[in-house]
C-alpha cells in the first residue's frame, strides 16, 4: 500500500506549508534587500526535508493515491495516467518518459501487481534518475582560496544562499570571506554585509556601480594573504538573455584566472524550483554561456514544482550540490537523491 494513502486523510498543517516565509525571501531580493525576514528564523532548527516537500508531495503524491485507491490490480492505463501527474509536477518530459518506460517493462514482466510494487520501483526508477546528480561540493585541501562564484537570476534567493553557505563552512571548520561582486543592484552590498555579521565572516566590497571583477580579484587577493578557506563571491542578478551581463560574467572569471588558472573552482548557478521549465531553461543559457560547475535548488518548500529536479538531472546532468528547504540558515543542506525520494512519496 502506497504510504501516502493513509495520508490522504490527515489534516495538513499549516505551519509545514511556509507561503510566507517565501514571500518574504522573494521580497529581499527584488525590494530593499533586507535580510531581516529569515534573522528570527537564523536560530532555528533545520526544516525536515518532508515536510518542506508538502506542496509537490500534495501535488502528486495525493493525486495518485486518489487515482488508485480502490483498485484491486494494475494496469498500463494506470501507469499512463501517472504521466500527466509526473509532467504536472515538473518532473519533465525525458525523465518522465524514462519512469514510464521503466513502469510499463516492469508490468509486462509482471514485477508489478499491485500498489506496494508500483510504489517501490517507482521509487527506485526516481532515485536511480537523481543518484548521478548527487555530487557534494568538495573543497580541495591544496587549493587556498577555493573560490566559488555564485550567478543567478534575481529572484532565486542567491545573495540568501550565499550567507547559508558561509554558515555551512564555518560549520566545516572553514575560514569564508564574502565578495560583494553584484555592484549593479540597490543594496546588495549592505545586504551581503549583514550576512557577513550574521556568520561573523569579513565582506570585501565596494559602492554601487564598482568593476564587479575589480571586487572580487581584490577579495580573492585579501583572502590569500590571510589564508583564508573559502570565498564565495555575489554576483548581479541578471537574465540569461542579457548579453552584457552574460559578458561582465565571462570578464569575471577571466581575471579570477589571472590569480589562479583554476580559478573560479566552483561556479554555482542558484535557481528557483518554483520557476519549473523557465528554471531549467536559464540554466541550460548560463552553461552554455559561462559553464556551471553546479547547482543549488532553492526554494523547494514553497512551490508544487518539486518535480524540476528529475528534469535537471535528465536533462543538465549536472551535479545539484546544495537544495533549499527552508528559511532558516540550516536550511541550506546537500543533496541527497535517496532521501529526496522518499520525502517526495512518503
């Protein structure tokens, strides 16, 4: 029996489905750039990563269980039928055909009779899809600044993401300085600064409209004097159709090289599970443009595109090192394709 059969019944609770706090994350980006909607939430403990999948769970999970209650065997129809509700979930075309194929082989070899069967190789076709993006963020022992440059769209929760991270490795034992590199928006820079109190961490930056490259090879070269771990460089918001934007990028990284040949070592595209296929569409322009290195997913608590996922590992096939569950600053957490799995069917 699916599990989330039994679950079709339970009150779901309000404080488990977060459409303010994303609001709010959306609000830092896009007006004044305060941090101060997440500052309360800083303290608290990290979000459980089913809980924060609610709204995609609901989505599709829900919806099956409805379709399937009651029925005494499984069929191809009902297999077919689960392909609109795995594209509902942005789950995407590639990745849903794999599911579906996998599903039908396994029927006609009659591994699957009945709802507990259906629910276990689906599960292991998803996890199987994931398992190959499941690559965590490194750090090279010998490489000091390890650099990563963090691009994104505005709106994604990017400048927000960079302040997890340097709490994730200070939690590692690591040194982290901040690069204040987006000069093109209105109080980035006094933002990213907060973040750098918040984890006690120094910000190199300088005012509104400064060279981005400038700021961030000067903070590359304050942290390798003081042999510091880590700098995680803020950059512009920008669309992946603005060209000139898409340029200040490609100067970035060729002065970082000037430094060091490999650096940046890690590019970080941050996007928004809930932008679904737009998402994917921006990340396939900034590979193209400047080639990613890897992927944070934010913002998977508050959207029923849960499902985007699957499409980047189908489609990108590039690894998805961080994703983001929560408005605390734990909730910033490595991806796991197994447990994501689970969360999702529960």
């Amino acid at each position: 029996m699916f599990s989330f059969i039994k679950r079709k019944s339970r009150k779901v609770d309000s404080s488990t489905t977060p459409a303010n706090t994303r609001s709010a994350s959306r609000q830092e980006d896009h007006n004044t750039g305060s941090v101060q909607s997440s500052a309360s939430a800083s303290e608290s403990k990290p979000v459980g990563l089913s809980s924060s999948l609610a709204k995609t769970r609901r989505g599709f999970a829900d919806s099956m269980a409805d379709f399937i209650l009651g029925k005494k065997s499984i069929n191809a129809a009902m297999i077919d039928d689960l392909e609109t509700r795995l594209l509902s979930a942005d789950v995407g075309m590639d990745a849903t055909s794999t599911i579906i194929d996998a599903l039908h082989n396994n029927l006609s070899r009659k591994a699957i009779n009945n709802e507990a069967a259906l629910h276990h190789t689906l599960a292991e076709v998803m996890k199987l899809i994931l398992q190959p993006c499941e690559q965590a963020l490194i750090l090279d022992e010998n490489t000091r600044p390890f650099v990563i440059l963090v691009v994104g769209i505005n709106g994604t929760g990017k400048t927000t993401s960079i302040g997890k991270l340097a709490n994730f490795f200070k939690q590692q034992g690591k040194s982290v300085l901040l690069a204040a590199g987006d000069t093109f928006r209105a109080a980035a820079v006094e933002q990213l600064q907060e973040w750098g109190k918040r984890n006690a961490v120094p910000v190199v930056a300088q005012g509104t409209g400064a060279d981005p490259a400038s700021v961030i090879f000067d903070a590359v070269e304050s942290a390798s004097s003081k042999k510091i771990d880590v700098v995680i460089a803020d950059t512009a918001g920008r669309l992946h159709t603005q060209d000139n934007l898409m340029e200040e990028l490609k100067k970035i990284k060729r002065v970082l090289a000037k430094i060091d040949p490999n650096a940046p070592h890690e590019t970080l595209l941050v996007m928004d599970a809930g932008f679904g296929q737009n998402a994917l569409h921006q990340a396939e322009q900034f590979h193209h443009s400047i080639g990613l290195t890897g992927l944070a997913v934010t913002k998977l608590d508050g959207t029923a595109k849960g499902g985007i996922l699957f499409s980047i590992a189908e489609t990108l096939k590039l690894p998805v090192r961080f994703i983001g569950v929560g408005e605390g600053i734990n909730d910033l957490r490595p991806f796991h394709a197994d447990e994501f799995v689970e969360a999702l069917l529960e």
